[in-house]
C-alpha cells in the first residue's frame, strides 16, 4: 500500500463521520470515488502549522469577557497550568479546487470538502506529536461546546497568525484559507478525546441521535 492510500484508510473514517456516512455500508464504487478525491485534494495542499505556549492565565486574559463566558474552556483546562494553541491550514489551492468541482459536480465537492476536513485533522495531529508534548488535554477549539468562535479572531490576532502563516478573518467568524483552524489543548494533564471526558456526556444530542465527536 503507498502512502497516499494509507493516509486515504486513516481519513476516510473521519470524512465519512462528517457526510454522515456509515463507513462500514460504503461500497467499493464509492470508496474509489473518495480514494481518487483525495489524490486530486493531495495535489492541492500547502499544510501550514504554527503554535505558541501560554500559560492558562494568559490564554484566559487574551479576551477575559469572552473566555470567561465559556464553562466549557475552565473546564478542559481545569489543573492544567499551560497552554498550546495551534494554528494550522491546507493552504488556500484547496479552496480555489473546492470553487472548481462545486461548479461541475456537487457530490464529488461535498466528499472532497469532508476529506479536506478531515485531512487538516489528521495533518494537525501529526504536527502536535511532532511536538512530544508530554501528558496533554485532548485537542479542542472555538466553536466546540460553548467555547466562543469569536475567540478564532482574537487568537488570530494575538499571535499574528495571518503575518506568519497566512490565515485571515473572513466573514460570519469564518477564516480564509477556509480549512484553517485554531486549536488548543491543555498540558499537564491526560485526558483522551472520548465522551467520558466530555462536559456534554449527559445532555448530547448527537449520542442520542447515534452520533459521536470521538469513537467511544
Ligand atoms: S458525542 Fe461525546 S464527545 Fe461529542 S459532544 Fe457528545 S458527549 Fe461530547
């Protein structure tokens, strides 16, 4: 198996979790449609990352009004003492493609757009164990539970992201390069991205609808 297929088998299962897709009932006509979308999607991506450590306080105090609003954040971040936040992004060809396929194939847009999604995580993740960060939260960001999305602009803000990797404010707290995203974990502590550690186990809408974030 080539890498490119072996990336493609790690972020099918993500991608197909965002089309709500049942990755066990997925036919071989169109797994090797996806299969073929990634490889156009590999050809496009120009992945970015930047992190930066901060103490929890001075994460806190980046926008107190807003962060503070947030139990969610307090929460994750509880007995942690520092913080990474990262900034990564495919790259804006992956947007211009994305434009492109909408225009001549809407199915073919929406599994490629997944993909990207997915492929950004997978790209994330590999950039945080590159990292050896020690014990650490799991990966969240703004926008996840009641964490404020406006948080995106200030953080962008704060660490001059757009200066350094080239990720912008667009509009409706959208970024640009659109498969940009900020994200953080907490260090010190070991908490692994499953329901059990998650601030919404028992009032989930999406486990009630047979969904999960994570896989367990
Ligand atoms: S599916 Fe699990 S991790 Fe996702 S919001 Fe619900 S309880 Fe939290």
């Amino acid at each position: 198996m080539n890498k490119d297929t072996e990336i493609f088998n790690r972020i099918f299962p993500l991608a197909c979790r965002y089309m709500r897709v049942d990755v066990l009932k997925v036919d071989e006509e169109f797994n090797q449609k996806a299969l073929d979308i990634f490889l156009e999607l590999n050809k496009n991506v120009r992945f970015k990352g930047q992190h930066e450590f901060l103490t929890v306080d001075n994460l806190m105090n980046i926008d107190s009004e807003l962060t503070s609003s947030s139990e969610d954040l307090v929460f994750y971040l509880d007995g942690c003492k520092d913080v990474v936040v990262f900034a990564t992004t495919l790259g804006v060809d992956v947007d211009a493609y994305s434009k492109k396929l909408q225009a001549r194939d809407m199915s073919s847009a929406v599994i490629y757009d997944a993909l990207a999604s997915s492929y950004l995580e997978y790209l994330t993740d590999e950039y945080e164990k590159s990292l050896n960060l020690g014990e650490h939260t799991f990966r969240f960001a703004p926008g996840y539970g009641d964490i404020p999305i406006k948080l995106n602009y200030i953080i962008l803000d704060a660490l001059s992201i757009s200066k350094k990797i080239g990720i912008y404010k667009a509009s409706n707290n959208m970024m640009l390069p659109q498969k940009s995203m900020i994200t953080m974990c907490g260090l010190g502590k070991k908490t692994a991205p499953t329901c059990a550690h998650c601030i919404r186990l028992n009032s989930c809408s999406l486990r009630k609808e047979g969904y999960r974030c994570y896989n367990s």
